[in-house]
C-alpha cells in the first residue's frame, strides 16, 4: 500500500512537466494539422477490428486442431488395432 502511495505522489509531481513541453506542443513531425490527426484515427479504428480477426482465425485454426487430435485419439481408443495385447 505504501509503495502505491510513493507512486501515485511521484506521478502527480511529475505530471505538470510531462505536459509542459518546451517546444510548443509539436509532435515528432512538427506540427499537426487536422487532416493528419484524422487519417491516424481512421488507421486506429481500423486496426483494432483487423487486430481482433487475425486473432480470431489463430484461435478458430487452434480449436480446430485440437478438436482433431481429440477426434484422433478417441478413434484410436475404439480401434481393435490400438488396443494392445498380442
């Protein structure tokens, strides 16, 4: 709890310098215009629902998959050839 508290207090005494820049609020390319600040946005929304269906078809691939080997081995379990003995 202490530790939370040392650093909830640093964070509130560092945070008027992290907003107060010397070089007038620009960013890495210098100032930003409207038309830029809009394409990143569009380039945010349309990350995130490209980013939730790529990781959506990963897991649909690995389901699948184990639902294979799962399906496998339960018919190797029922097969005669599988189940040991001479």
């Amino acid at each position: 709890m202490i530790s939370l508290t040392v650093f909830v207090g640093a964070l509130l005494t560092f945070a008027p310098a992290a907003f107060a820049r010397a070089d007038g609020g620009q960013g890495w390319w210098g100032e930003s215009t409207d038309k830029q600040i809009t394409d990143v946005m569009f380039i945010t929304i349309g990350f995130f629902p490209a980013l939730v269906l790529v990781l959506s078809l990963i897991q649909w691939r690995l389901d699948k998959r184990k639902h294979a080997r799962m399906d496998a081995a339960k018919a190797r379990k029922a097969s005669p050839d599988w189940r040991g003995g001479w």
